[in-house]
C-alpha cells in the first residue's frame, strides 16, 4: 500500500515546484509529510512520530506547540490578526531585544531572516554611501542577490555556487573570503576602498556548524574598526539560541547591526534588524533608506516573540546549561560510537547545535566541510529516519536540541544513532 506522504508528494509535484516550498526540504525518494507536532515530536500523515532534532532549522528553540506561545498568541488571535498601523506591544517587544541585545539602540520588526539581512545591507550602503559588502564563505544570509555567492544551506546542498536568475551587476559588488581567515580579510578590504559593510554569522551554522576559531570575531571587529566598516552580525539563528543575547553576548563582541529571527518567535514569522542609532535612524520615513513591509510588526507574531524572549529570559540559568550539558553528551558519545567502528567524522558542537561530518580533517572552513563525504552523510540521515530521528536532512545543516527534548528523547536517539553509523559502517 502506497503511503500518504508518497501519495501526497507526487501530487505536490504536479502543482509546486518540485513539490515543496523551500529546496532544503527535499530528499530522496520523497519527503514525508507531517500532520501535527508536540512537544519535541512530529507525526507524519502515516501517522508514523519522529523525535524532531530539526525543530524549524532552529527556530523551536522552545518546543513546538509551547504553552506560553500558543497562551499569547491565542490571547491575540481574539483580537485581531492584522492592522497595518503601530501597536502597543511592537514597542514592549522592541524593548525587550534591545535589553537583550546591548549593541542594538533601535530595532525595526520585519517578517524573514532574508528580509533582516537584506536591510541591514541596503542600511550600511546608505550609511557609508559605499557599494561593496564583504561576505563570508559558507555563510548563509537568505535568498537575495547581495549574498547568493558561496552561500551555505540550500545552495552548498545542492552544489550552486552562484544562483541563476541573480545579476552580476549586484554579485559583483560582493567579496567572498574565507571563514577564520582574519588575515584575508584585512588584504580584501586594503584592496578595495569601497567597502560599505562586513556581514558574518559568528558561528557558521548553515555549513553543518562551524565554530570560529580563538579570537577569530575579535579579530575581524578590530579590523572593521580601524578601516570605519560597519559590521554585521547575522544572528538569525544564534540570537536567543546561543544565549539571551546570541553569540556577541557568548562571545562579547559588539557589531554595529544584528539581525535576529528563528528562536525570536519560536515558529512564527518574525525578524529583527537592529543596531546603532545613527545608522538605524537611515530608514525611513526620517532617513532615505527605504523599507516597508505590509506584515512587519503583524500582531501574532509579535506576540509569539514577547512571549518568547520573556520565557527564555525567565528560564535561562537552568535552560542554557541544561542544553549545553545535552548537546556535549549526545556530541561526545557520538564521537565514540564513531571511532569504536573506526568511521572517519569530525564532530562540531556548541550551545544546543551540533553536527557529525565524515571526514578525517578538521571541519574550519566552507573548503574543509565541502570534503566531507555528503554520500555518507544521506545514508546516515535515511538510517536515522527509520528509526524515528529527524535531523535536517542535508550535511550542511545542523542538529538542533530544544528545550522540550527529555532524556528518554536522548537516549532513543543514541540508539538511533547507533543503528545509523552501523549502516554507514556497512
């Protein structure tokens, strides 16, 4: 009998592009289709339930279906949905990022990560009235032309180094160096004169999870620094999920604009932009750098991230450790089922992120990772399913922990992963 979400699936391809609405959500034979979530669990349309280790690419850093979300946006949803002009509560959730985030003095409320990062750019050339941005290889800051160039996620799982359909025009105008490479870095900006702004992930999770080196963000707000370069630090999925104030706080640099989503609304639509005055107050209607959003500020989603960052405020000296105690266990004995049956991996972790490469070398840059042997890693990831684990189905994503994982979710995904590493063993 043809499953549902087989069934499902090839009807999705008659109608929707490849049958999915974002390209990292295909794999093969086909993807299943979920029905419900809770908790730290998805089921699928067979009814089939999956330990979700994805949680929203790390957006559900809480859980799904968690009680303080779903109370405040139910709260909401009696109110309204909708109203296109400002609301009390835009300006409690404002004040509660910038009491999270030091380096933010104003903040505007978009819907994506893509719109964040797009703004912040559009913020800098406006600012220093200069064209270039500087980028990062392996980093991934949404899907817009300024930063489709070597780009992690989707692109790196699917082997696209520049996107069709972008224009050179606006390509060209962004640099590439390499992740940890400080000193290239330097070089790039003592070349070019024109440099608006440097965007980075602090920590690279959209490569599989690479960590910077020591001093490596010291380094890199030193030099922008000295050269007046605007930096920009993209926390979309480490603001919140990291620590309360993302990695600048973990880490204590302070960039001059940061934007933020995921873990902000912990699965609804809502993104952040923020940073220094001066170059915040560019926008409009006061500056004349343009940006509108019909949605932006929507009330729901605002709801979600006020009910979200005061849970995480109100839980952070147990929630934090807790995780990061998780994730070390789960990366270390990982890390020993591997080498016991002699597979060649590398294991990155921090916080409540992690992630397995099969390779004998040191994962540090979007070069090393790109070695890995992603073959392996599609093997490892179908084993994983089977046994009830959901992970992010592409090497060059990462292992997600939330606050609603258990310890018998631990222990059935040790398990799991066991099974797993025997099949890529085989």
């Amino acid at each position: 009998m043809m499953s549902k979400s087989k069934k499902l699936f090839s009807e999705a391809k008659k109608i929707i592009p490849y049958g999915v609405n974002s390209p990292v959500r295909y794999y093969e034979p086909y993807p299943f289709f979920v029905k419900r979530s809770q908790s730290s669990y998805i089921w699928d349309e067979d009814n089939n339930r999956y330990i979700d280790f994805c949680n929203g690419y790390g957006a559900l850093f809480l859980g799904h279906g968690r009680k303080e979300i779903i109370s405040s946006v139910s709260k909401q949803l009696k109110n309204g949905t909708l109203f296109c002009t400002p609301t009390e509560q835009e300006i409690k959730l404002s004040k509660l990022i910038i009491g999270n985030f030091p380096s933010i003095n104003k903040v505007r409320l978009v819907n994506t990560g893509l719109e964040a990062t797009m703004t912040a750019i559009r913020l800098v050339r406006g600012f220093t009235k200069k064209k270039k941005i500087i980028k990062f290889e392996g980093c991934y800051h949404g899907a817009h032309d300024s930063v489709l160039v070597k780009a992690g996620s989707g692109l790196a799982h699917h082997g696209i180094s520049v996107s069709e359909g972008g224009l050179k025009e606006i390509s060209k105008n962004t640099l590439v160096v390499q992740y940890n490479n400080s000193t290239e870095l330097e070089y790039v900006i003592k070349k070019h004169k024109d440099v608006a702004g440097v965007i980075i992930e602090p920590i690279l999770a959209n490569m599989g999870l690479i960590l910077p080196q020591k001093n490596f963000l010291r380094e890199i707000r030193k030099i922008t620094k000295e050269n007046d370069i605007p930096l920009i630090f993209d926390e979309i999925v480490t603001g919140l999920r990291v620590s309360t104030g993302g990695a600048q706080k973990y880490f204590g640099i302070k960039p001059d604009i940061t934007t933020l989503g995921k873990a902000l609304g912990n699965g609804f639509a809502i993104a952040a932009v923020g940073g220094r005055k001066e170059i915040m107050d560019k926008l409009t209607p006061g500056g004349k750098v343009y940006q509108a959003s019909t949605f932006a500020g929507n009330p729901v989603s605002v709801s979600a991230a006020i009910a979200s960052i005061t849970t995480i405020n109100k839980l952070k000296n147990k929630l934090y450790p807790k995780l990061q105690r998780h994730c070390t266990l789960l990366a270390r004995a990982l890390g020993d089922i591997a080498t016991d049956m002699n597979i060649s991996h590398q294991i990155n972790f921090t916080a409540s992120m992690l992630q397995i490469f099969f390779t004998n070398n040191p994962v540090l840059d979007y070069g090393s990772a790109m070695k890995s042997d992603v073959k392996k890693f599609k093997k490892f990831f179908s084993s994983l399913l089977k046994k009830g684990i959901f992970v992010a189905p592409s090497q060059f994503e990462v292992v997600f922990l939330s606050d609603a994982h258990t310890n018998a979710d631990f222990n059935d995904a040790l398990n799991a992963y066991h099974y797993a590493l025997k099949m890529v063993k085989n």
